[in-house]
C-alpha cells in the first residue's frame, strides 16, 4: 500500500508542477497588460489622452465624491460623542484626527469643498479638540452640540438638508 500511494503522491506533485509551468508560461507569452490607447478603459478618448497627464483627470474623475468621507466622518462622529461622554479622551481624541484626515482627503478630492472643510477643522473641530485636551466633558458636550450645528449648516449650503446630525445614542448620528 505505501508503494502505491508514493506513486500517486509522485504523479499529483508532477501534474500540479506542469499545470503551473503550463500557467507560467501562458502568462509569459502573453505579457503584461497594459491598456489599448485606443480602448474603452477610459470614458471618451476625445478629452482624455491616455499616456498623458490627462490621465490624472481619467482617475480624479473616479475618486468617490463627498458621501465616502461624510459616511466616515458621521460615524467617527457618534464614536467621537460617545468616547466624550465616557471620558476616553484617547479614543476621543483619535476620532477627531480621524475626522480632520477624512476631511483632508475630501480637500484634495473634491477641492470645491476645500475653503468650507478648513473652516470646519480649523474652528469647529478644533473647539473640540480643545475640550479633549481639557478633559472637561461638559465643555466636550458643548462643543459637540456646536459641532452638529456647522454640520447642519454646511449640509443645508450644500443643498442637503436632509442630513440631519444630532449627538445621540443612535448608532448613526443622524436624526
């Protein structure tokens, strides 16, 4: 019985080394991918020129719009009102950076949004950064409250009223 499994251990070895040699080989003749300049893996090769910088545009154009880091930032929001009121001012503080790093891609993304993002981090998110730093947690709770408030805002001067944030006890802060 061992000589007969030795042989068929033998021959899987040998048939899985020729089937990846067989692989290797396949994937070598047919190189590298490199995409068709007069392809569809770009929208309208009238405005963009592959091989050039116009490339930039072709993957600008594809980076997600705002509801990425908004998605992100109202969840680090309710971890970030939470961790406040419990007072894990680490966890708290590691939510704001957070939420100031989500906003600093939405600047280079979506760099329309810059100016109102600068003055959210640099005023409203600061202001609570400077209750954490206190570790006063009714100051925290106060800057919270005024935090909702420019979110409201900016959600209203973008057009979206309809997102409503609120420091609660939901598992989304919005309303």
């Amino acid at each position: 019985m061992k000589k007969d499994s030795g042989r068929l251990g033998f021959f899987g070895g040998f048939m899985t080394a020729t089937i990846l040699l067989g692989a290797a080989v396949a994937f070598a003749a047919i190189g590298i991918y490199t995409p068709d300049p007069h392809g569809d893996w770009i929208r309208d090769i009238s405005v963009y020129q592959p091989g050039t910088d116009d490339q930039i545009n072709v993957l600008a154009d594809i980076q997600p719009g705002a509801a990425v880091q908004m998605l992100e930032a109202g969840l680090r929001f309710n971890v970030l009102n939470q961790a406040g009121k419990k007072q894990n001012w680490d966890l708290a503080a590691h939510e704001s950076a957070e939420i100031g790093a989500a906003f600093g891609t939405l600047e280079i993304t979506r760099p329309a949004l810059q100016a109102s993002l600068q003055t959210f981090v640099g005023t409203d998110l600061a202001a609570v950064d400077a209750a954490i730093a206190t570790q006063n947690k009714s100051t925290f709770k106060a800057a919270m409250k005024d935090l909702a408030t420019a979110c409201n805002s900016c959600h209203v001067s973008f057009g979206k009223p309809f997102f409503v944030i609120k420091s609660g006890k939901s598992a989304l802060p919005l309303k």
